[in-house]
C-alpha cells in the first residue's frame, strides 16, 4: 500500500505539472495575442492621430484661403470703377496742357514759348504749337466760345514799353488771338481778357502763360 501511495502521489504531481505546463503556455498565447492585439491598436492610434493632423492642416489650410477670399471680394466691392480719363483734345501739343473746369476746358500754353521777356511778338518757334491748337479749336471745339486770357508773373515792369503788367498780359492774349484768326478760328467766338500777375500759378515760369478756354456750357 505504501508503495501504491506514493506512485499515485507521484502520478498526482506530473499531472498536475501537466497541467500547469498546458496552463502557461495558454498565457504565454494569451499574453502573445494581447501583446500584438496592442501593437496593433498603437499602429491605429499612431495613424489617426497622424489623420487627425493632416486634417487639422487642411482645415487651416482652407481657412485661410477662405479668409484671402473674403478678403478679394471686398476689396472688389470697395473699389470705386475706374473713371474713363478726360481726353482734353490738346494732349501731345508742345509747350500746352490741357486742364478742365467747371463748364470750361484750358488750353494753357507756356509765356515762354511765346514771347521774349517783355515782348508780345510772338515767336517763331510758338507758331507750330498755335497751328495744331487752331485745329482742335476748329474741330472738337468748332462754334464754342473761346476766351483768350493773358497772365504775367509779379515782377514789375522795368525796361518794356508797357506800364503794368496787365496791358502786357491784355497785349499778349491779343497776339494769340490774332494769330488763330489767320489759321481759320472765327474771331467773333473769341474775346480778349487779361489778368496781369493776379491769378499766380506755382512759380513765375507757370505763371507768366496764355490760357486758350473753351466754354463747354
């Protein structure tokens, strides 16, 4: 009986290490298993936070670009349309800016292509600028009414014939006007004014000129 006992003891404890073997290498498995079933979710939680990023960039990508957007359209609408340039009809003329008013448009010629200091005798060199004005007085402007006006810078009259700077200024839009008479412009639409130095322009060059105005109105 003895000898039974002790083999039944020791077939008792090679089954149950048997067992426990079987039993670990289930947990090994298991914990296998868990272990790449983990690996595996890390992976996924790896990707989309890698997802999540990328779409966060977009989102302020496009915000952006939605903001640019916003941003052209009203600047579009706060722009004021281009208003068309004025074409005056003296433009390319030498020596001649054309200027607009109200109800009238000038023709201002440089004095100094004109005239000589002190002289009203208009110069030779003068005449070609005269020639190309008559035309578009005779065309873009034909029958409007044209004053003819002289001005002088504020120096005083010193060594010319004349007594002020206002019969100067009188004598020198009477030259002009003379001379578009003979290249065609009917003298009975233009009249004679002189303003000597009392409408002054940035220096005495630009003031000392002779305006050619049309009345528009």
């Amino acid at each position: 009986m003895g000898k039974v006992s002790r083999v039944m003891g020791m077939a008792g404890v090679l089954v149950l290490a048997m067992g426990l073997t079987g039993c670990n290498n289930k947990l090994k498995d298991e914990n296998a298993r868990l272990l790449g079933e983990n690996a595996g979710l890390r992976d996924q939680l790896s990707q989309t936070e890698d997802a999540l990023q990328s779409a966060e960039r977009q989102r302020s990508e496009l915000a952006a670009e939605a903001s640019r957007y916003r941003q052209q359209v009203q600047d579009l609408q706060n722009a004021k349309p281009a208003q068309p340039q004025q074409r005056s009809g003296f433009e390319n003329i030498p020596g001649v800016q054309g200027e607009f008013r109200s109800g009238e448009v000038a023709a201002v010629v440089e004095g100094d292509l004109l005239f000589d200091s002190g002289k009203v005798t208009l110069k030779a060199s003068a005449k070609s600028s005269l020639d190309q004005l008559a035309r578009v007085l005779n065309g873009e402007y034909a029958g409007k009414t044209i004053r003819v006006a002289g001005h002088t810078d504020s120096d005083p009259i010193k060594k010319s014939q004349w007594k002020s700077n206002d019969r100067l200024a009188c004598e020198r839009a009477m030259a002009v006007k003379d001379y578009l008479v003979s290249k065609g412009v009917d003298g009975k639409r233009m009249y004679v004014a002189g303003y000597g130095p009392n409408e002054p322009k940035g220096s005495k060059a630009q003031s000392r000129r002779v305006e050619v105005v049309v009345m528009l109105q």
